[in-house]
C-alpha cells in the first residue's frame, strides 16, 4: 500500500504543469485588471507573478467566484509559484489592483498539475451567457384614457302654438346646440295628448326591454337608443290634429320668422314624427314649427337627445417590475473517456 501511495504522489508531482494562461498586461492608474478560469477538483494551482514596470502591485488577489478569497498579497512585485489545492471544480478569478496614479506593467502565469488523468484534459476556458432578471419591483400609477357614452337631453318641453287666424303668430322656434363629439341625435315631434302618449308608451316599452348595459346609461330613453341605431319602440300615428315643423339653422330660423324662403334639414307635417341625424353635428340648430288650424290650437311635445363621446382620465396602481439583463461565467461540461463530471 505504501509502495501504490508513494507511486501515485510521483505521479501527481512529478508530472509536467498544464499551463492555462500567461499574459504580459498594462494595468491603467487607479483601476483593475482581472481573469477568469476553470479549475477541477484536486487541481494544484501554480501561480507566477512578476512587476517589470510601474513598481509593486497594491493587491493580488485569487478568489473562488464570485467572492470566496484562497490567496492575497500587498504591495508585492513577485510571487514565484505559490501553490493553492483546488477543493472544488469551478471558476476562479484572479484579479490585480493598481491604487496608483500612473500605470503599471505585470506578468503573470497561471498553471494547474491535474490530480487524475480524467482530469488532465479539463476545459479551463470560461463561457459568457446573458440572462434575464427580475431584480425589484416598485407601485406606480398609471394613468389612462377612457372612453365614456353620453346622453344629452338637449331639449324636453311642450309648448302651446296659436292658430292661424289667432291675433298672435301661430308660429315658434328654439334653438338646441350640440355637445362636443357628438355622434348622432335624435329628435321626436308630437302633437296633443296623442303625441305626449306616444312617447310615454315607447319609454315604458323600452325600459321592460333595454339591456342593463345600456339602461344604465343616464338619460338613456327612446330617443338616446334612436340615435345609437337601437329598437327606440317609437311608433308614427295616423290620425289626429298635426304641426308642421322644420329642422334648420340660425341664419334659416330668422328667414322662417320673417315669412322669407329657406333652407332646412329635416322637415314634416305630422301628428307625430322622429328621426335620427348623423350631420351636420356641431353648432346651434332651430326646431321650427306652424300650426295651420285655423281656429284651434295646439300643444307640441319636442325632445332632441344627443349623444356624444366623452374620454376622461383614470388613475390606477400598478406594479412595474424591474428586469435588467446580465452576463453570468459557466464552465461548459467536461467530457472524458472515462465519464462525465
């Protein structure tokens, strides 16, 4: 047994070092130098140091990576063949430190007597891969656009228009001026008790009907769900006293007043009567309206509903997540004939 043991340290010691990386390096004042390499299990680390230009080299340093120290020296100029046993295969850094203000010049060799013959061709090289990590997170608030549907009842009113051969003007006109971003509008016409009941009856309908999501709009009816292209149960009738109305413009409305020509956009003789419009849609606009009974008056139900888009802020917390991409050493896996470790 002693004959094989003694054998064996002649082998480990007396074999020829594999030499892993010498280099002559210029280390700039007030800085590090350092270099990176792989060691296997019961290596015998030989390392060389020399200063040729600048003067001592303030620390030397060889550490297991990242930060377990095995060696350091101080304002030293040569280290010749310290040898450090290797207790665990992995990387190893050898780092140099000038503290001065001007340069200096080094050399340094790095050597390793492998323990085994599996061993022997280890790969010293060190390898560079890039990760992702999630280093910390921090609440902030995010603010965003949101985009509300609203309903504007422009007007809602009955009024009472005089007949023709009344001492007054058996004519009326009021203006209505639509919201910003408006979309689409809608108005309804009705005349007497008749037309009053007409809208009612739609309204109750359409609350027995309507979808909670669009019920749940204020000032939702009829008319709003006209204008959206929805079922509005508006009805036209048939038989009744009627009015003729006109839809127009400022500069129209005074022409209608007077009694001159003009222009309009929607108009009508009805008993009752509805529509929905998608332009113009910005401005001030006129419901005009004429009783032509001769003795008789009559009340006018008018209602114009708009509805508009509306986009408001809303702030809420969140958690940013910090992710920085960083370069980590590794060892590639050492193959042998003999195995794998």
């Amino acid at each position: 047994m002693v004959m094989v043991m003694a054998a064996l340290s002649s082998w480990i010691y007396g074999q020829t070092p594999v030499n892993v990386y010498e280099s002559t390096v210029k280390i700039e004042k007030q800085s590090t130098h350092e270099y990176l390499c792989g060691l296997a299990e019961g290596d015998q680390l030989i390392f060389s140091f020399n200063a040729e230009k600048g003067g001592k080299m303030d620390h030397v340093e060889i550490l297991e990576y990242p930060s377990s120290t095995l060696f350091t020296d101080y304002k030293t100029s040569k280290i010749k063949q310290k040898t450090l046993t290797i207790h665990h295969t992995g990387i190893y850094l050898f780092r140099f430190t000038n503290q001065d203000p001007k340069e200096k010049v080094c050399r340094y060799t790095i050597q390793r007597m492998p323990a085994t013959d599996l061993t022997a061709r280890f790969n010293t090289t060190v390898y560079w891969k890039t990760i992702k990590d999630t280093v910390e997170y921090k609440n902030e608030t995010e603010t965003t656009l949101v985009t509300d549907t609203v309903v504007s009842n422009l007007t809602d009113k009955m009024v009472n228009i005089h007949a023709l051969l009344n001492f007054q003007s058996n004519k009326m006109a009021f203006s209505y001026i639509l919201p910003p971003q408006t979309i689409a509008y809608s108005y309804y016409i009705g005349v007497n008790q008749a037309g009053n009941k007409a809208f009612n009856d739609a309204t109750a309908s359409l609350l027995r009907s309507a979808s909670p999501l669009v019920s749940a709009i204020p000032g939702y009816g009829p008319l709003a769900a006209l204008a959206l292209n929805g079922t509005s149960f508006l009805t036209n009738l048939s038989g009744g006293e009627s009015v003729e109305y006109w839809i127009t413009d400022a500069k129209n409305a005074i022409l209608f007043q007077n009694g001159k020509p003009f222009k309009w956009i929607r108009q009508g003789n009805v008993v009752n009567d509805f529509s929905r419009l998608t332009a113009p849609l910005k401005g001030e606009y006129y419901v005009c309206l004429k009783n032509n009974n001769k003795l008789q008056s009559i009340d006018v139900t008018v209602k114009v509903t708009a509805v508009s888009l509306r986009q408001r802020k809303v702030s809420h917390p969140v958690k940013r997540y910090i992710v920085e991409t960083k370069q980590i050493p590794y060892l590639k896996q050492q193959i042998s004939g003999a195995g794998v470790f």
